[in-house]
C-alpha cells in the first residue's frame, strides 16, 4: 500500500521521462525551441527591433507547435515562456508591449535570448547569449567574451554534476568557482528549478551565489533519475545584484492561488488568462486590449492570482550572459533537451584553465554506466569533489556534452580532448 507522497503527481512514472512518450514530447519541444533560437540569432543584427524580434519568435513557436498532434484535439502546446531579449546590463524578462519603448539592436551590443515551448504540458527553456556582429573573423574580447565564456564555462560544468547522489549544493559551489575563474560573478539568488508536466517549479532547485539568508533557507537536495532541470546560469561583471527599475513588467504567470475578484475587467482578463495559457507564461501583449488587460492584471497581481516577471538589471557599464539548457537525468544519463552548440571561436577570453585535473573533470562524459550502478553515487561525488577542489582559470567551452539521443562515445571525448589543446597551461592576467 502506498503513501500519498508516494503517488503524487510529479512521482508517477507515467509523467516522467521514464515513460517513453513523455521523454520524446521533452525532446520535440526541444528541437522546436532550440530552430526559433537560432533563427533569432541571425536576426539579431544591427538596426533591429528587440519587440518585433519577440513577436515573430512567440509567433514561431506558435506556428510550429500548430502542425503537431493535429489529431489529439485537447493536446495543449505553445508558448511555455514568452520571448525575452534582455540587451547588456537588462538582467532578464525584457519583453516590450507596442505601448513601450522599444530597443534597438546596435552592433557589440550583449543578447540575452530567454524563451520556453511546451508540448502537452512538457516544457524545454532554452537561453543563449549573442553579441552583435561576432564572428570568427571578429572575435568579442575583453569583459564581454569573459563574461560569456564564465556564464557557458558554469552551466557545462553545472550539467556534468547532475547525476544520481550528487546534492544541489555542489553545483551551485561550481557554478560560483567557474564565474570567479573569470573575474565574474553568478547573479545572486537566481534559481534553476526541476520541471513537472504543466509545473516551471518542481519541488528541488539549485540556487547561485545565494546571501547568507538565502544560504540557510535554501533546501539541500540530490538528484534522482527521472528527473528534469531547467539549468538556468546569469553571470555579471559587476556586482552580481538584480535591481528592478522603472521599465514595466510584461510577463506573468498564473499560479495555483485562489481569490474572488471584485472587478468585472480582473474576472474576465483572469478567465481568459486561465484558458488560453493556464499554467505557462504569458505576455500582455498577447490580449486584444492591452489597456483592458493592464486594468485586469493589477487586483490579479495584488491578490497572488498571478506572478510577475520583473524585467531586472544591473549597474550600467555592466554585462550579464545568461545560458540556459534543459536536462533531463535519465537510466542511460544525461540528455540535453535544449541547447545549441556554443561559438568558442567568437569569444577570446586571456582566462585560461591551469589545471590538468580540472580539464579532464570538465570533459567527462555523462552517460550512465550500467556495470558500476552500485558505484554511481560515489562516482558522482569524487567527481563535484574534484572540481569543487580546484582552481579553475578558464574552460574554453571544453567537451560538449552528447547532444538528444547521442550517446557518449569515444568520439565524443576526442572532440572534447582537441578543444582542451587550445588551453594554455599558464594564467595570462588581464
């Protein structure tokens, strides 16, 4: 007989990636996100419109996810996540109504792109971080590239801990090592959450260069197989604290509270919210009457019915990079869900990594080994312990992880082994 904890929802196998099913719907959604990631890549070039850039990747998604499961009429897909392109200092969750002012894309700015889709409640968030005009033939130097190569740096050494036994804790130490290897800092008290089906926040999270309160009240965790993480890392150069200042929020999300509102406009803007969108993240730009939809989402705000996403930022002359893969820890290992391939050659940071130790821990793979499940746990821990025990200078975007349905072969190491050669075995100082 089993417990009610037991059975609950995020628990049942049949929702999780145990079921083959829920695994593949993970991994459509993936594909579909990471397409309208890089198709907005290539259109973020100088002279263009960050609002317009949001408008046809929500519009993207909607028309991709639209030619899927046809037949299952009551199969909902869509928008998880409204497009967000939050530009140099601008933390996250830039997104402007056509009321707002616009930005417009110069070239060397810093492009944070930050979107979600979903298939059936399944959702894969994906973010990258571009400069405009970068290339191979015009490589980002100076504070910029660090940055960036800090931020991809964290988040590759971030996935590589996420296995059976090894706690949350761990990586939020490694994320914090591979930001400083750069002379940067993790955003303080940002989360990476596990997802469920319909749910952006699981029940364990990982936490980034919390502050001592943060520290204690934050739950320490392991992880399991089966499980799902949005691995979500903003590294600053500055002093890593997101202020909200006066640019408008724009996106929100509905939450499981309950209230009886009072104003007809807050009860009809509600009930449209709550059919269309449900549980995912909506823009107010996506209601016909956007002053109908301001006036409604205020006593919604005000009585918890709703959560906003406040556009945050940090201090001018500041940068922050932001990189963000969904992860799904399976029987067989890691499977990256989102993600695309990280430009190494576009970013040339004078950090290095020194450590022989620290190059091989990086580059290690992340399937499963079937003959030692007995020692996996332990596996696990030596190897956080191994990086966690070091001084880390640089990663150089060093072994890529397998890429959806890959496996890690012996191919893939030598791919990682050959970008280690472009380390330096000494620290340049900047």
């Amino acid at each position: 007989m089993s417990t009610s904890s037991e059975s609950s929802f995020e628990e049942q196998e049949e929702f999780t990636v145990a079921n083959v099913a829920v695994l593949n719907k993970y991994k459509l959604a993936g594909e579909l996100a990471n397409k309208v990631v890089k198709s907005l890549i290539e259109k973020c070039v100088e002279g263009a419109s960050v609002r317009e850039l949001c408008e046809s990747a929500d519009a993207a998604i909607t028309a991709e996810t639209s030619t899927i499961f046809k037949k299952e009429k009551e199969l909902k897909k869509g928008v998880a996540f409204p497009t967000c392109i939050s530009v140099n200092n601008c933390v996250c969750h830039f997104s402007p109504l056509k009321s707002d002012a616009d930005v417009i894309l110069k070239k060397d700015d810093l492009v944070k792109i930050d979107l979600a889709v979903h298939i059936d409640g399944y959702i894969a968030s994906i973010a990258y971080t571009h400069v405009v005009g970068a290339s191979k033939e015009n490589p980002v130097t100076g504070r910029k590239a660090d940055v960036i190569r800090a931020a991809y740096t964290a988040l590759d050494a971030a996935m590589r801990l996420i296995k059976g036994g090894v706690d949350n804790f761990k990586v939020t130490e490694v994320i914090q090592k591979a930001a400083e290897a750069y002379e940067c800092k993790p955003v303080e008290g940002m989360l990476s959450h596990q997802l469920y089906r319909n749910q952006f926040e699981g029940k364990k999270s990982i936490i980034q260069n919390p502050n001592e309160p943060q520290k204690r009240e934050h739950e320490k965790s392991e992880f399991d197989v089966n499980e799902v993480y949005a691995l979500d890392i903003l590294v600053s150069t500055g002093d890593a604290k997101a202020k909200e200042l006066s640019t408008r929020t724009t996106v929100y999300r509905k939450t499981d509270s309950s209230y009886p509102l009072k104003m007809k406009t807050s009860r009809a803007f509600f009930s449209e919210v709550t059919s269309k969108y449900d549980t995912m993240g909506f823009n107010l730009r996506y209601f016909e009457d956007e002053k109908k939809a301001r006036l409604g989402i205020a006593e919604c705000t005000n009585h918890g019915l709703l959560t906003p996403f406040p556009v945050l930022f940090e201090k001018d002359g500041e940068y922050v990079a932001q990189f963000k893969f969904t992860v799904a820890l399976t029987a067989t290992g890691l499977q990256r869900i989102t993600g695309i391939p990280f430009e190494q050659e576009f970013y040339k940071s004078d950090h290095k990594i020194a450590d022989a130790d620290l190059k091989v821990a990086l580059n290690t793979g992340t399937k499963a080994n079937k003959k030692k499940k007995a020692k996996a746990k332990k596996i696990a821990g030596d190897a956080a312990e191994a990086i966690l025990g070091l001084t880390i200078n640089d990663h150089d975007g060093a072994g890529k992880l397998a890429t959806t349905g890959e496996s890690d072969s012996k191919e893939n190491t030598k791919v990682g082994a050959a970008q280690l050669k472009e380390n330096e075995t000494t620290v340049r100082q900047t």
